[in-house]
C-alpha cells in the first residue's frame, strides 16, 4: 500500500505529495537554529542488548546491530557493555538466568539496566523472566550503581530479578546505590538473601561516603522474599523514597533499617517511606544513629504485621522526630519502642492508639478512668460539669489514670468533690 492508498476513518485519502510535505516539515523542525530530533529513534552506540543462548552470553550494539562482545561469563561480557558507554546509556538484558561471577559495577556513568520481567515459579530459574543469580562465593552486591571517586546521577535498575546461590553465604545483597542522586531500584524482585547466612546481608542498600551525595533515590514497588535486611538507608541516605514495597523478611533482622551508626558526616535523615506491605521481620521499621542525627523520617500509609517489633526507634542524642501517621500496625510483641532523644508524632495509625479522649459518668474523687492508649499517656486533660471543684490527675499507667476532684468546704478546708461526669483527653 502506497501513501496514495492510506485511508482515515475508511473516507478520506491522502495523496503521497500531502504526505512527503508533512514528513518533511516534521523532521526539519527546529527552534531557533537547533533542530529536533524527535523522528530519529535510531539508538546510539550508548545502548546494548546483553541476552543468552545456551550457555553464551552476547552483547549486541543497538547502533550498529552487531555483536560485539560474547562468551561464556555474563561479568565480563556485562562489564565490557558498561565500557563502551560514554557516560549516559541503557543495557536491556533479555530472558534467562544470569550468573554472576564477579560483582557488577557501573562506576560514576549514568546507566538505566531494563530486564525482561520477573518470570514466574519456585525457584525464579525454572521459567524465568531476567534473573540475576551470584556465584556460590560471590562476596559483594550482585550490583553497584556508583563509586567513591564521584557522585552518580540518574542511574538504576527495573524489572529484573534477583535469586541468591542456595549455598551463597557471603554475598552482601543484590543491589546497592553508592554515592548516588536521583537513582533507583524499581519493579524488581529479590529473593533468599540471608537464609543460613552469619553476615547479614542488605537487599537493597542506599548509603555515601560524604554528604550530597545519597539523595532523593528511589526504591519503588519491588517484591522482597526470605531475606535479613530488606531495604537499607546508611550513612547519608537523604531524602530518599522507599515506596510501594513488599518486605518479606526471614524473621532475622529488619524490613526496612535506618542505619546511621557508621556514620562520618550524617546518618539517614528526612526519607519518606510509605505505602510499604512490611511482614515477618525482627523489626519491621529500625532507626538506629551513631552520634549524628538520624531521623525527620515520614512514614506514611504502611502496613506493618507479623514482626516481633513493628517500629523500634533506639535512644540516642539527635536521633527520632519522626511523623508516622495512618500505618496499620498489627498485633506483635511489641507495637513500638521509641527511645528517640527527640520523640516522634504518632497519629491516626490504626491498631496503634496515641490520642484518645472520652467522657466519663458518676465520677467521684479518686476515680479510675482506662484510657485506651498503646503506652502510659505523656500527658492527661480533664474537666467536670460542675463549678467551683478542682480537676487534677494523681497517677498515670500504661491502662489507666487516676482523677481527683476537691471543692472547699463551708470552712474552706478541702474536701472531696461531687459526684459527677467528667470529659478527659489522653495522649502519648
């Protein structure tokens, strides 16, 4: 079929002349003196396709359509892709099981790595989309976006998965963004980091050797199975978004670890976690600081269940004022601990009550009233109906709190008061 042939809504024909102007007027765009590029979707030599055949791995150049690189170690033949870009590029590895043999690193270059999909099956490997899978003694992240000679901007990984080696004890985690801005890890799955395993391991870390340099990265809507600590915010781990995830963890430590006890500038400080499904942990959310500040943390709208400690904030100078508001927090052990130097704010989180109030009838002095909380109030506010009496709370527990109501006398001697309702508000 021609242009003179091509038909709109089955009526109207354009003829080829009409065509050819408006191709060439599109093309030939331009702003001022610079011309757009929109129509050339020509990929340059910055994009590489990584895929398998057998037990070979090739890396085809997406500008020239030839294979450049193959052989029978995806590291090497990943690491050689990684060369060939100048600075900014996209490597899309294809279906199978990736074997990682030596750590994959994309240095300070802005690369986005694109899989082909979790697959689906117990384990991943039996009908896989991308898995990546370390070696039996791989001894670092499978993968590190990022160095210490310099900041990494705008680099990441999407749907791909991760399976760690049944017997790999040594692995430090899947992935790990290292000095890195605006960078992500999103739509992946990670699964079995840490079964058996004396080191613990990090499924996805975030962390920076000096400040302004871990910031606003972003860990969105990945799936994590059977594994120590799920998501890792270190040292400098600013302004960062854990969203969306599931945190399954192994019952060993932590779905989600603000960690700052290594600290040389700043610990983890003002991320937003929200959204998160975070089950079967130790702990299902730990900020922990060394002597810098960690915390001004937002967690927001998680649901927390089936941790033996749902959120623990530890004691320590500049640590906690964090805002955690409409979490689901689920029956454990223990619902929170918090021994932040600076107390965070805790409102409207379901299964987890910090602010209650009531009314209470035919009180008279030294009356009890239960007051709801999850923890012994910080603070009681009473009033009665009748005037000229004195309100005032006399003893405070975890379950209840003690009222008194005096009046003066006839004598002006202080008597107990009258029998009546009382309107209190209790919080933590």
């Amino acid at each position: 079929m021609g242009f003179d042939d091509v038909l709109l809504d089955g009526v109207d024909t354009i003829d080829a002349a009409r065509w050819n102007v408006m191709i060439t007027n599109l093309a030939a765009k331009s702003v001022g003196t610079h011309a757009h590029t929109e129509f050339n979707i020509m990929p340059n030599s910055d994009h590489w396709y990584i895929y398998k055949i057998d037990s070979t791995y090739y890396a085809k150049n997406m500008s020239t359509g030839s294979i450049d690189y193959s052989g029978s170690v995806f590291s090497t033949i990943f690491q050689n892709a990684v060369s060939a870009i100048t600075y900014a590029g996209c490597i899309r590895l294809g279906t199978g099981t990736f074997d990682v043999t030596t750590g994959l690193t994309t240095g300070d270059k802005s690369i986005i790595i694109e899989g082909s999909g979790w697959g689906k099956g117990t384990p991943l490997t039996s009908n896989p989309g991308t898995v990546l899978k370390p070696s039996s003694t791989l001894a670092t992240h499978i993968l590190t976006f990022g160095t210490n000679a310099a900041i990494t901007e705008r680099a990441g990984i999407r749907d791909c998965a991760f399976q760690n080696h049944a017997s790999n004890v040594t692995c430090l985690g899947a992935t790990r963004l290292y000095n890195t801005v605006n960078s992500f890890v999103d739509h992946c799955y990670f699964k079995d980091f840490g079964v058996g395993d004396p080191t613990p391991m990090s499924v996805i870390k975030v962390d920076a050797d000096y400040e302004n340099a871990g910031f606003c990265n972003n860990i969105r809507f990945n799936h994590v199975v059977n594994s120590d600590v799920c998501v890792l915010l270190g040292t400098n781990a600013n302004s960062c978004i854990v969203e969306g995830n599931y945190l399954y963890g192994n019952g060993s430590l932590q779905g989600i670890k603000c960690d700052g006890t290594g600290a040389t500038t700043s610990s983890p400080y003002g991320c937003l976690i929200s959204g998160n499904r975070i089950v079967n942990n130790l702990t299902g959310l730990l900020v922990t600081a060394g002597s810098n500040n960690s915390g001004r943390h937002t967690v927001v709208g998680n649901t927390f269940e089936g941790n033996t400690t749902q959120i623990e904030i530890v004691s320590g100078t500049g640590i906690g004022d964090c805002t955690f508001n409409g979490n689901i927090i689920g029956a454990c052990t223990t619902k929170v601990t918090d021994g932040g130097n600076v107390k965070s704010r805790y409102t409207d989180n379901h299964n987890y009550v910090t602010d209650n109030w009531g009314v209470a009838t035919s009180k008279a002095h030294n009356s009890t009233i239960t007051h709801g909380l999850d923890g012994t109030p910080t603070a009681v506010f009473i009033v009665g109906t009748e005037t000229c009496q004195s309100f005032a709370v006399t003893a405070i527990d975890s379950s209840t709190f003690t009222i008194g109501i005096t009046k003066l006398s006839s004598e002006y001697v202080c008597i107990a008061g009258t029998t009546q309702t009382v309107y209190w508000r209790a919080w933590i």
